[in-house]
C-alpha cells in the first residue's frame, strides 16, 4: 500500500483552518487506521494522566478560540520564583 502526498496535503489544510481550541492533539489521515485510532485514544488518555500528575494539565490546555501560550504567565512566575 502506498500513501497518497495529497490526503497529507488536504489534511494538513484542514488543521490549518479548523480554529484555535478546536484542533486535536493527533490526526488520522490515512483512510483505514490499522488500530491507530485506538492507539491514538490510549495514548490521549494516558497523557491526560501523566500531565494532571505533574501539575501541567491546565498549562496544556487550548482554549476555545485562542490558543494557549507555551508557558502560561503562572508557570513563568513559579519558574523565577525558584531561580531565584
């Protein structure tokens, strides 16, 4: 089987378009997912599980129509804090 450039072409599009605090963490462009769907919802939710547990979660949050900074102004603020 090999893959067709324009189903990565038309999707990258549709990721480009779909608004901020819309878009998925991971996409399936082939049309038959070979269990990658599942593998893809398994991994979701584990990392769900590991960033809630490091106290990221909400820094790694998008919100509906913006898009979250890399750091949010609290991270920054805790960072300094232990610089020093």
């Amino acid at each position: 089987m090999t893959g067709n450039a324009q189903d990565v072409a038309d999707a990258v599009l549709r990721i480009i378009e779909t608004p901020a605090g819309e878009k998925q963490l991971r996409y399936l462009v082939s049309p038959e997912s070979f269990g990658v769907d599942q593998i893809n919802a398994l991994s979701e939710q584990v990392q769900a599980r590991v960033l809630e547990a490091f106290g990221l979660a909400a820094d790694t949050r998008f919100l509906k129509g913006k898009a979250s900074a890399p750091f949010s102004d609290t991270h920054q603020t805790q960072r300094r804090a232990r610089q020093g």
